[in-house]
C-alpha cells in the first residue's frame, strides 16, 4: 500500500482545537459574567429609593403640584418617559410597617402619626453619597417637602465593593488570557512538531518562507474560527440552560452586548490561532538541522 504523504498545514489540530475551545469559553465566561453584573449593578442603582415625606395636612392640589416639581428634577429616573415617582400615603405606609414589625402602634397612639411619602428613583449617575447628599438638600428646599431620608453610607458601601468584584474579575480574565497564549503556543509548537523535517526539505528545494507559512496560518485562523464559534454555541447553551433554571436572570440580558462578546470570542480566536501559528512556523523555519533533531 502507498503510504499517505503529508500534506503542509496538514498535522493533528484535534487537541488545538480541544484546547482553543475551553479557552475561549472560559474567557466568554468571564465576559458574561461582566455583562450580568454590569446590568445587575445598573438595576440595583436604579431601584434604589429616596423617600421624600411631605407635610401634614398637604391639599390634593399642592400635593400635585409638588409630584410635578419632583419629577421635572433632572437626577429623576424616567423609564419610557414616566418619572419614577410614586405616592405612598400614610395609611399604606402604616400597613407596611405594621406588616415588617407586627406592631401595630395605632392602638396605643390612637392616631397614624406618618407622613405621606414620594418614593423617589434616581439615575444611575447619582448613585454616590455626596451626590445623594446633594438630592436631599434639593427636594428639602421645595416648599411642601417635610424631609427626605435614605440610607446613608450604604451606596459608598455597594460602590466600594463593586468596584473590588469588578478588579478581581479583570485581574483573572487577564491571568487568563495570558495562560491561554502561552498554552496555545505550546500546543501548536508541539502539533508542528511532526512537519518539522517537511519544512526543512520545502527550504532545501527554494520554498519562500511566506510559501512555507501560508498554508500553516490559513490552518491556524480557521481552527480560531471554529473554535470561537464552538465557544459561543456552548455560552448561549449555557445561558438558556441557567435562564430557564432561574428565570429572573433573563432580567440583566444586554442583546447589544452580548452581540459584542460573541463576535469578539470568534475574533480572539482567530487572532490567537494566527499569532500562535505564526510565532511556532517561524521558530521551526529559524532552526538548523542540528536543531531540528
């Protein structure tokens, strides 16, 4: 029987491609991991409230003249054009704290000694204390505003320890992506290995280097390629599977992107396979005989 020639570029890519894959998943991973938390902080900024309690005895009019002046305020949250500014009165605030304490204090005061209240969602861009601080001295400055409360030292908390998660997060995508480079250049370097003589003997007869790589980098893009489009198959597979499991996390989806991260997986692979490839042809083309054996 013939034996089977070897052909350039041809060399044994299951492991690269095993490899490259995992790779690009785990770093998709982190990618949507940033995404998910990204949206979950924007939606924990934006549903935090600020509680503006109104005067006692306030007329029906005032009180909506006073709705009006709080919503036209430029840190008001607006979600498809509607201020996020709710009336709570003072018997729906007392039902509310009758239910988180199961005190009932009407019965030894006689009277509901609350306020009614606007429950006041603010901007993202406001989510910090000095910020917040200044949002309270504006609305205690509109006649009609008794005093307005919210939880103070907690946002600097939330911000203090996002901005940790977010450092951690960057740091190991970072470690990563250099573990993945230097991972994939060994793996290539080793798959090459096998058409180390074959190179050799292209040079012997007067192939050009370019000639000599070509084939090499087509076969390295396109395993980058692949690979990238195996990682974002398992990453959507993954994310419905966890959607369907938990449901509320269908809530902090980003379309755009997400459309970002999948088409920048396929790119790092490509990117990753030619540079790899390249690197490990090169280093093969620089040897002498001595050192190819």
């Amino acid at each position: 029987m013939a034996r089977n020639k070897k052909k350039v570029g041809a060399y044994p890519s299951g492991m690269i491609l095993f490899s490259l894959t995992l790779a690009l998943f785990l770093v998709g991973f982190c990618g949507l991991l940033a995404i998910q938390s990204k949206k979950l902080v924007t939606y924990i900024r934006e549903h935090y409230e600020v509680r503006a309690f109104l005067d006692k005895d306030l007329s029906a009019k005032k009180s909506t003249a006073l709705f009006q002046t709080i919503a036209e305020q430029p840190y008001i949250l607006k979600v498809n054009g509607v201020p996020q500014v709710n009336l709570v009165t003072k018997d729906e605030a007392a039902k509310e704290f009758i239910a988180e304490t199961k005190e009932d204090f009407s019965k030894f005061l006689g009277e509901n000694p609350l306020h009614d209240s606007y429950r006041i969602k603010l901007n993202e861009g406001y989510f910090e204390e000095a910020k917040l601080q200044e949002v309270k001295q504006d609305l205690e400055e509109i006649d009609g505003v008794f005093e307005v409360v919210y939880q103070e030292n907690l946002v600097d908390n939330i911000n203090r320890n996002i901005t940790k998660i977010y450092a951690v997060m960057s740091a190991f995508a970072l470690i990563l992506l250099i573990i993945i480079v230097v991972l994939m250049n060994n793996t290539i370097r080793l798959a090459l290995h096998s058409q180390r003589l074959l190179i050799r003997s292209m040079q012997l007869v007067g192939a050009t280097n370019g000639f000599i790589t070509r084939p090499f980098l087509g076969r390295g893009i396109w395993q980058g390629f692949l690979a990238g489009v195996i990682a974002v198959i398992l990453l959507l597979i993954g994310l419905q599977i966890a959607i369907h499991n938990l449901p509320e996390l269908g809530t902090f989806q980003d379309t755009e992107k997400m459309i970002v991260l999948m088409a920048g997986i396929v790119g790092l692979g490509v990117l990753i396979g030619f540079l790899s490839t390249f690197q490990a042809v090169n280093r093969y083309l620089g040897l002498t005989l001595d050192e190819l054996y």
